[in-house]
C-alpha cells in the first residue's frame, strides 16, 4: 500500500512540475531574453 500512494505521489508531483514548467510559456509570462549571438540584426 505505501508504494502504491509513494508511486502515485512521485506521479502527481511529476506531473504537476511539468504543468508549472510549460504554462509560464503557454502564457508568456516568462519570455527570456535572447542571446546577442542568436539575434538576426
């Protein structure tokens, strides 16, 4: 029982990470600044 509910934590939290991760982007809350040598100017 206690590795089914460690496992479904370890599940969750993995998930919920990757959820935070991506919706800063998804939203354009987060934009970094692109590097000088990446820029077409």
């Amino acid at each position: 029982m206690k590795k089914l509910m460690f496992a479904a934590a370890a599940a969750m939290s993995t998930i919920f990470a990757a959820l935070m991760a991506t919706s800063a982007c998804w939203f354009w809350f987060y934009q970094p600044e692109e590097p000088k040598s990446l820029r077409e100017d």
